[in-house]
C-alpha cells in the first residue's frame, strides 16, 4: 500500500484555518438540512423507545462467559479480548498519597471512535447513532458514528458488521479531518486511549436506521442538556478545530470574546502564557514529578473488598465493579453480561473562566492519574467525587471545590449533567460546570494550574496525552457557549 | 509556587515566529562575538588536551560500584540510580521478526540537555562546553551548557556542582524558548527520555572554563565535520525553531528552497501531505500493529552470550556490553568505571531528499522500536547496521539501503560521521547522509514510509515521541545545508 494513495478525493479546504472556518459554520446552523432540533428530539425519543434495554446486577461469579483466574483473581473474557479488571499497584511523589492499589480496567486495544461528516447545503453534518449502553442513566445517548473496539470490528467474534465502519478503515474513501489517540479516564483505565477520528466525504450513502445528520450548531445546542450526547461524542467533538469570525458570533460580548480566542494565530499573542511556557510548564512537573503504576493480581489489590460477588471499597469510596445482565423488552435482541464499574457518586468537573487583560480564560490543572500513559495530562480546575475526600485534613481537599460553592449564581454560565462512557461505567455521572470569576481567583494559581484560553487548548487537543477526557468534553461545554 | 512567576524577565519576541527569526538570524552569523571558527577550532584542540582521558575495556565482574543482581543477572549502580542492564522481551506485528530478547539500558530518569543562550551585539549566542565522555572516539566533543542526569544534578551522591545547573532549575531566571522530553534511541534505551531545554538570559554572567559562545551559525558549519557536535547538542539543537528569510539564504536555489520550507505558515499548503495527513498516517500504524516490551531479568535473555566478562550476541551483530575504567593521564581528575555498550560496526543514518512540485522533501520512516514509550516514532529514509541484516532475504533488508549505493556521488549533498551519546556508548558511530534524487525514488512509497518538509519536522518536533533522535540528529545536518 502506498501512503500517497490514503488522501482521498476529497480536496484541501485552505489548510487547518480554512477546515476551522467550515466547522466553525457548521457550528453556526442552529438547523440541519434534515431535521431540525425540536424534530432531532422527537426521533429521539423514539429511538429511545425502541432501545427499550435494561441493566440488572449480578454477582460476579455469574457472568456468562467471563470468568475470575483461579491464580490472579483477574476477570477476563474467555476470548482473551475485550477488557479484563486487574489490580494497579502506584507510587508516586506527587500529591498527598504515595503509594496505593486500587482495581483497574485493561483495555490494551485501540478503538475507534469516528464521526462521519458530508456537506449538505455547504454546511458540514455529522452523521450521528442513536446508541444503547448498558451503563447509561437513559439507556439510549447519541454517539459517534461508529463507536468499536478493535475487538467488535476486527470481528474476531463474528459479531454483526459495523454499520459505516468501511470509512473508517483502510483501504478507504474520504478525507481524514481530525485522526488523533486520546487517553480516558486515567482513574479507572489502564493506558487506554481510542482513535478520535473525523473522515469527510462526498459520495452519497445510505441512511442507515438509527442514524440522523445533524450540524455543529444542533450538538453544541444538544451540549446543554443533561445525558444526550455522549462521551464518545464529545470526546471527538473536542478535537474538531474552530475558527470564527468573532465579531458575528451570537451572544453577548463575553461570549464573542470567548469565540476571538479560537483563532490560532493571535491567541498567543493575548494570552497569560504562550505555547512554549505552556509545553515547558507541562515539561517541568513531567521532569520533577514520577509515578510508577504496575499492574498486579487484582487478589493483590490490599484495601479493597474483593469477592466472587462484587469489589468494593470498604469506607464506600471510588467505586464498585459488579456483573451485570442486559436484557431487551424487545425479545428480538441478544442479551449478555459483562463487569460494569460504578463510581461511588456523581462527580464534580468545573472549570473558572476569567477575563485577564480583557481576554477569556479557562483554569486548567495539571493531573497524575495512574493509567496515563505518561503520567501527567491537564484536566479541569476541579475533577473530583467530593466524597473520596470527605474525611482528608484541608489541605489535602481539591483545590478551588470550597471556592464553587462560594460563587454567586450569576458566576454560572454552564451547569449540565453528562455521563462517562456507559459501556464499562454503571451511571457515572458528572455535573459540569463553567463559572466566570473576576477578583476571588487571583492570576498566580498554584504550580499545578496554568491559565490558558479556549484556543491553546485547541492547539494541545491536536496531540495524544495532553488534555484528559474531561478536559475534552469541558470543551464542548466551551464551545457551546460561543456558538449556542 | 506560582505558575506565573515562572515566566523571566526576557520578553516575547512576537511569538513563535519571532523567535524563529532571531534563531536564523544567528544560524546566518558565521562568526560569533568572541571567536571565529578557526578560533574556536584552536581553543577546541586544546580542551583537548586538558581532557586527556582513555577508556580501557574491564570485565563487567570488576567494575567497582556496580553489581551483578545473584538472582535476574541485571547490572546495576550500588546507589541504584544511574541506569542499570536488564533484559527485554518483545513482541510485535510489526516487521518481520514477531518475537525477540535482548540486554536494555535502563534508565528510568528523566536528565536535563539545556543550552543557555544570550545575544551579544543582537545575536544569539549559544553557550557550550567542550565535555569529556568515555565513549567518544576522540575524547571530546561539543556538548550543550548542562548535560546531566537527574542522579547528577540533584547531587544525591554529592558529585562537584553542575556549572550553570542554576539557569536550568526551579525558581529560574531567564526566559523558556524550547522545553521538551524527547526520547533516545530505543534499540537501546528502555523509555528513556530527556528535557531538551533553551534559555535565553539577558544578565551578565561569568564564562567558566572549559565553556564558549558561539552563533547557530558556527554550530551549524560545524556539523559538516565529523564528531565535533556530540549527540546531546544535537537533539536540544534540532528542537529550535528557524524560520527564514529565504530570498536572502546563502547558497543555491536547492538550499533556498529547502529554507523557504520552514515557514510554518507556508509549508503545509505547499507540501505533499499537510500535518493533519502526516498526523493521521502516524495514528494509523499505531493503532493497526501493536508492540509489547516488557522488561525481563538479563539472565533469561535467551539468544545472547551473557557472562560476567562481558555480554556479546552469538553471530557478533547488535552490539556488546561490557566494563570501561576511565583513566585521566592528567593525575588530578579521579577516574571510575562503569559499563559501555558498543555497537558491533558503524551504521548508516541517510535520508532521500526529493523535490515534489519544486518543494524539497524529505523521505522519512515510521519506526517500531521496542524502547519507546507509545510503540511508533519517525525516522530517517535508512537507520541500521547493514551487518545486522547480512543473512536475511532481500526482502527483509531495509528499504531503501541497496538504492543508496546506487546513486551518483553527486547526489550526496552530505556525508559527516557523528557520533551517539558518549558516556553510555563506545564509539557508536553513524555515518549521516543526505541524498536529492530525482525519478530514481518514486513520490508513492511503502505504507511506513512518508514524504514530509524540514518545516514540517520543525512542527513536530515541538511535542514529544513524534521525531526518534536520529532524525532529530538529521534534522540539523539538513539545517547546515541551508544555514552555511
């Protein structure tokens, strides 16, 4: 194969600005050509309906097909693929814990996660899937187009083919967009990361049932309800440039501020820091700072309630990992078990916005979580479950989480329920949230934090490993209140 | 401490391309404040001299200090730090060998490789020091301002001081223009990675001995001579941002061209593949091959010929370890031992330069090799010992390398034998080649091979784990062809 044959058909549209200027006015169409959002709401719905699954508990020892190493502990798939729960074992010199053993999920596979865009009428649409997971609160959320481990489309399983995944494989059509490997949860994954993938193409195809076209502008819009789009959605969303032409982006001034830190070529120029001092600030802590995370037998796992059952936490901290059944009303539809892991409560992802020299900016923290590849990416300004913290000294609380609860109301520009990936996480939900702070956060932040605009994080976003899926999705929240 | 005091007092100089400017201002300087070229070969001669050590081959069960583990064999500092000799064991679907063992460096630590630079009478000088290490083939070679590990510089085993350390670590004055982990060879080293770190200071300071400043300029002409610039400058050298004048470039209109790709602005829309391409070809061999590595006590290193003397492969190819004891002639200077690993020949480190559309690029190959930490980073078009290979079908030499031999002499643009890191490596040297080709190499090329710009590599080359330190090492070889 010849890697001067993978470009496709579809032409250059003036470099990374000129693709920033299409998506940026996708993101400007509050309709799409085939549906509108109040339209989008009732399909839906519908889906929804048709999806009608439910997820039961049971014990561990009860999954079909999976089983617990009589050596390790370890639960596996009997195929070997998939994932498999192992116990982690972390030292580290940063923070206020040193050393730990906690569960971990090990997905060593790179999936997919891609998203189909064509234009209709000039402006870009997404093609979008209406999408059971067991783990989801509402059962159905809207994802990418195609949402596959290497496991499901490599088909070692003879699972049912994936619809669309041709354009996401080679040999294929189209023109690759966004192609970049991010991380997940660092918390709950060991070295996981999926293929954020954004193909365009120009043939025309098939509708296929589950499927809708939607623009920009709808899924930002969609970004302000609780649990619609999901994480795998959004995690691709974040990695989608945007370029505006700020002075007609809609809302009020802060908002076209916020817009006029998009363009990469001035954001630099007006914000607290630049690239390099953002880079050599990451390159310092990675530099000062060591973890080291072996995976050990989940028996191994000391501190943790461990049984054929269920593990837990035994002070009801973290999480739980449990078996789980799903089962379809539709009795048409398979049904089968596999592990899920619920986090002990919803959690809290903020970011504090503030305007220094005129200019929006988003507070970012540089965070080691165990299962980074290397070691240290940059989330929001607080990600946590309080309650993981609730009977730690002061000192040793989240920085900037006493601060939310302090804030005026009018500081709160986005406040929205999202879930985490309900394919391996049982409800776990997030209340996101934006504030706009003036004077309560002074410029200096502690070594861990770094100020940086909207567009330096599009920027990072273009490489693996710096901004972690939270960070990602706080993004679309970002965007969402520029372009909605 | 504050994030925003780390800043310096050294203003921006309108961003990126500004310092880029200043950069290829100073590589167009052939003569520096305080010494020609012929100056500073004279002055060179002489640190020469005053460094005149020898390195005699011991056996490994007589180095003092360093120990053979009773139990996996692995080679190791009393103070456990340094680095120590362990065993790997690999698997991979990349290539035609899907499993092997081999003896590893590892050195979990991550050094620091920083060049302090200060302009005099408007031009950026570099401040270098002629540095001793036990590998080189001649003793001493130019190395950057600060070259230690962390072991070194937090003095834990109370070393002399490191000169000029200070400019390096926090709280630091001066300001940040390059800070970057970037990996080494991975052949070799199991994950290791150093910060590749300018400065730039704008006080006084006093030049210690041993120390010069010179322009880009005199750096750049001096890498067209074999092994002046040892490994470590070159890798902080390569990181620097250039972005020139290219209707003023000495030299013909092929040099012109190839300077006129560094304009970061430019170079995407005029080369063959814009970075989102290069991006999406790089994530889609990471996801479709995988590589695991996993370290593995140097006793079961099946394939090798370990014994306390010294460690050799069987058919003499890959390379030896085995013990050095350091000996200054001068009396004052301690001396110690440590292990060496010597490569078993001289290799090759050649890229094909072709223009498409009038635009020069460069040929290079996306690399598996089993110390990195994320599987995949881009090398030069060839990088190997062609003995390594001697016995195996055509079809497993690698490409390109029999075309070498095939082009007229005046195809080669630049031959200059350099040498890899002297103070872990016995005269491991390489012999760097710069090819222009015409018809002979096809624009299509085989799927792990792809053409890109020196502007383009330039972008790269800002991030880790994109560029191995090979092609980061070719990179300022190309930047002489346009530069002197």
């Amino acid at each position: 194969m010849s890697s001067t044959l993978d470009v496709g058909a579809v032409p250059r549209h003036g470099g990374r600005t000129g693709q920033a200027l299409r998506f940026a006015a996708s993101a400007a169409e509050p309709a799409g050509r085939f549906m509108t959002t109040a339209q989008f709401r009732q399909w839906f719905a519908q889906r929804s309906h048709v999806n009608d699954f439910r997820t039961e508990p049971i014990p561990l020892h009860d999954l079909r097909d999976w089983s617990i190493d009589p050596v390790t502990g370890n639960i596996g798939h009997a195929s070997s693929r998939f994932f498999t729960v192992e116990g982690l074992r972390v030292r580290t010199d940063f923070g206020p814990v040193p050393e730990w053993r906690q569960p971990i999920l090990h997905q060593p596979e790179i999936g997919i996660l891609g998203i189909l865009v064509k234009e209709f009428d000039g402006v870009l649409h997404c093609l979008m899937s209406a999408k059971m997971e067991p783990g989801n609160v509402n059962v159905v959320q809207l994802s990418p187009t195609v949402q596959a481990t290497r496991s499901n489309y490599t088909r070692v399983h003879r699972g049912n083919a994936i619809t669309y995944l041709e354009y996401f494989v080679q040999p294929r059509q189209g023109r690759v967009l966004v192609d970049v490997l991010q991380s997940e949860q660092g918390s709950w994954f060991y070295q996981k990361r999926n293929r954020n993938i954004v193909v365009e193409v120009t043939e025309d195809l098939p509708l296929e049932e589950g499927f809708c076209w939607l623009t920009i502008g709808q899924l930002l819009e969609l970004m302000t309800e609780d649990n619609v789009l999901n994480m795998d959605t959004r995690t691709v969303l974040s990695c989608i440039p945007f370029a505006t032409d700020a002075k007609t982006a809609p809302g009020g001034e802060w908002e076209r501020a916020l817009a006029a830190t998009l363009d990469v070529d001035s954001t630099d120029a007006t914000a607290v820091h630049d690239t390099v001092e953002i880079l050599s600030w990451l390159t310092e802590l990675k530099a000062r700072y060591s973890l080291t995370a072996e995976l050990i037998p989940l028996r191994d796992t000391t501190g943790w309630e461990i049984s054929d059952d269920r593990i837990t936490h035994p002070d009801g901290k973290y999480f739980d990992v449990f078996g789980a059944r799903v089962l379809a009303s539709n009795r048409e539809v398979t049904q089968w078990t596999q592990p899920l892991m619920a986090p002990s409560e919803q959690g809290v992802i903020a970011v504090i916005t503030k305007r220094i020299n005129g200019v929006p900016h988003v507070l970012l923290q540089a965070r080691m979580e165990p299962g980074y590849l290397d070691s240290v990416e940059i989330g929001p300004t607080v990600q946590c479950c309080p309650g993981n913290y609730r009977d730690l000294p002061k000192a040793q609380q989240p920085a900037f989480l006493d601060l939310l609860d302090t804030l005026p109301k009018s500081a709160l520009r986005y406040d929205v329920v999202l879930s985490e990936e309900g394919g391996r996480f049982y409800h776990a939900s997030n209340r996101y949230q934006v504030f706009e702070v003036g004077d309560e956060v002074p410029v200096a932040v502690p070594e861990n934090y770094i100020w940086m605009t909207l567009g330096q994080m599009g920027t990072l976003v273009r490489h693996s490993r710096y901004l972690n899926v939270q960070a990602r999705s706080m993004m679309c929240s970002l965007h969402s209140l520029w372009a909605v």
